[in-house]
C-alpha cells in the first residue's frame, strides 16, 4: 500500500485500578475487551496487542497475548505481547499504530492488563527494580526508589527548592483523583502527611510514589473507513515517538530527562503541536519525576515547575501514576483512554475542547520514554 493511513482512536475501556484480589488478569482483560469492542461497533479485530510488564514474574505465565486470546474466545487473529517495562502500555499503541498505518490491519485491539498485588511489597518491589540493569544496577542494589531519591537532592540543591515545596505535586494529584471513578486512592493529603509518611529512600516518602495496583485498560484502534463508520466522534492518533536514553549513572545531569525533550521538540516541529492548545497524562511515578517532565515538555520553567503546578488545570486530570495508581503494563493504555475520555465526553468533571491530548510514559527514570499525540479533527 502506497502512503500511511491515518489511524483513530474508536472506543476506549477501564476498569478501576485497585487491589483485585479476587479477580484473575484474564477476569479483568474480559470486562474491558468486552467493553471496548461494543463500544468501536466492531466485531472481530485484525490484530491484538497485549501489554504487560510481569507477566512472567507474576503470573508464572509466557506468550500471554495467545493465552488472553483464547481465553477471551475472539477467532484465530495474529496476537503479540510487548514489554518496554513501565512504558508497555503505550509501546502496545505505537505497535497499533504502526499495524494501521503500514495497512496490515484496519481495526487493533489493544490490551493493558496487570496482576501485581498477589505477593507482598518486597517482591513486587524486585519485580520492579527489573526494569533497571540486571547485572549492573539491580546486583548492586540500586532501586527505581533510590534513584528517585538521588534526582530529588539533587534537583533541591541545584534549584534552593525546600523539601515542603515539592510536596504540592502528590497533593494536587490526590486532588484530581477524587473525581476519577477509575482512582485507586481517592482521599485528600496534605504537605505535612507527604512531609510525615514513611520514608522509602531519603528523602522520598510513600506519599511522593505509585500505590501498587491491579488493572485492566483498552483501546480499539482503526482506520479511517472503520472508524467513522460508527457515527461516534473519534480521535486522530496524529502520532506515537518513542527513544531510549543512557543509564542514569552515565549522564552528566541527572535532573534531566533529555530524551522527553528530544520527542516533544520532534512533534512541535512536525506537526505544529502547541503547549498552551492540550491536555495531558505524564508519567509521574515519582513527584520529582513529574516536575521534571513537566519542564522537559515545556510546560513549566526549569527549576520552577512547582511553582506552577497549582494553574495547570488539564495536566493529570485523572490523578495521574500517584493517585489514579501505577498497573505497570497497563498504565500506557490507561492514559490513552483518560485523555480519550476528557477530550471526547469529558471526565472528572473536566472536558477539554481544544485541538491536542498528549501522552507521555516511561520506564525508570527516562530510560526510554513514549509520546502519543491525539488530534480533534472535524
């Protein structure tokens, strides 16, 4: 097929991000298939594209994208499992998109599904530091807590930024999440509870990261002729970019995250994309790494994204990784489906009727980042 098709986001699912205890992942991934698949008026997908990050360490189980399949009944199509650790579920969307716009499909189921509260915290937790370097991080007990803890003193004693004026971040979040049916914790927090909460490494608290959570998220997405044949407003996938970036103990700045600035550079220039015109979900599994990523976007200053965060009304409306919660796997689809549904029928109390959505998920601390850029088009 000659020139690239544009590809549309025609139905998003969710369930709520929780401890699930009583649910299987193949339990979960069903309510949102069958959901989603209603939803795009489609009967059967072309491809299906499974994102999961523990799939092997916590469901003992390999190939889950064919196991999913067959569980969920759908007739013999291809079926594949991505895994780019935290940044999963939005590596699942940029190999959808590029199914639909090389012409290999029309219609792309794609699945987030995470089980990660089957075992206690310290497991889960070495599940975790797997995304970092096995033989050269992980051995040397080095974790994405610790890493995070650097960034932070780091980011305090570069900019004369105080510990209690990072602690806005987290409270905003939980903020958000009060209005998200979706959040896993829906209660108010204040600076001093950030400040007072037990500390997971110096001077990171439980309230500056993810709660640890199961869920389920997904998305249909399909070709033009598909998409508009349902008569729903549907949302242009205008673009998903993606980069890795060096390891964090050979960078020269650890409170950059250079290669966010490096894609958000890519779109502006490609396709006129604008701050002040979008609504965005960021990757925000640490506060520090929120303000960061908020100055690496170009939504805040440098050095000064806290002083700013109180203003941005449509950054996390969900409550973001903090607060709505973490599925790993899962929260790369998650993301998709919120910014869907505030642009689209409005969430949380909030609707944005301008031109962009943006999304953005990485795994560790920017060891490869992904951006997906939703368009309104008429």
């Amino acid at each position: 097929m000659v020139g690239v098709r544009d590809v549309y986001i025609a139905s998003s699912s969710m369930i709520n991000v929780d401890r699930h205890f009583n649910r299987g992942y193949k339990e979960l991934a069903g309510v949102v298939v069958k959901d989603v698949i209603e939803g795009a008026s489609v009967e059967q997908p072309d491809y299906i594209v499974v994102s999961s990050m523990f799939a092997e360490s916590s469901l003992n189980q390999l190939d889950l994208a064919t196991i999913l399949t067959q569980h969920l009944g759908l007739k013999p199509v291809p079926a594949i499992r991505v895994d780019t650790g935290e940044s999963s579920g939005l590596a699942a969307v940029e190999i959808a998109y590029s199914l639909i716009t090389a012409g290999r499909a029309d219609t792309v189921l794609v699945v987030g599904v995470e089980k990660a509260t089957e075992f206690p915290t310290r497991v889960t937790n070495r599940f975790l530091s797997k995304v970092l370097d096995y033989e050269v991080e992980v051995l040397r007990n080095i974790t994405p807590p610790n890493y995070a803890a650097l960034i932070m003193k780091e980011y305090m004693k570069r900019y004369r930024v105080s510990r209690e004026e990072l602690t806005i971040w987290p409270v905003k979040m939980h903020e958000n999440a009060l209005r998200n049916p979706y959040a896993q914790l829906k209660f108010k927090i204040t600076p001093s509870k950030v400040l007072n909460a037990i500390k997971i490494s110096e001077p990171i608290t439980l309230y500056d990261m993810f709660p640890i959570g199961d869920g389920a998220a997904a998305l249909i997405l399909a070709s033009s002729k598909v998409a508009r044949k349902s008569g729903r407003e549907v949302l242009l996938v205008r673009d998903v970019v993606s980069a890795t970036s060096r390891p964090l103990y050979l960078r020269d700045d650890i409170t950059r995250f250079e290669s966010i600035a490096t894609l958000i550079s890519m779109l502006r220039r490609k396709y006129g994309f604008r701050i002040d015109d979008a609504v965005y979900e960021i990757h925000d599994s640490y506060s520090i790494y929120a303000y960061i990523i908020l100055e690496e976007l170009g939504i805040a200053r440098r050095g000064a994204s806290y002083k700013e965060v109180e203003n941005l009304v449509y950054v996390n409306v969900s409550g973001g990784l903090k607060a709505r919660g973490h599925p790993f796997g899962a929260t790369g689809v998650y993301q998709v489906s919120e910014v869907y549904n505030i642009m689209v029928k409005g969430a949380g109390g909030v609707r944005f009727d301008g031109t962009f959505g943006l999304t953005h998920s990485m795994s560790g601390p920017d060891y490869n980042s992904r951006l997906c850029l939703l368009e309104r088009v008429v």
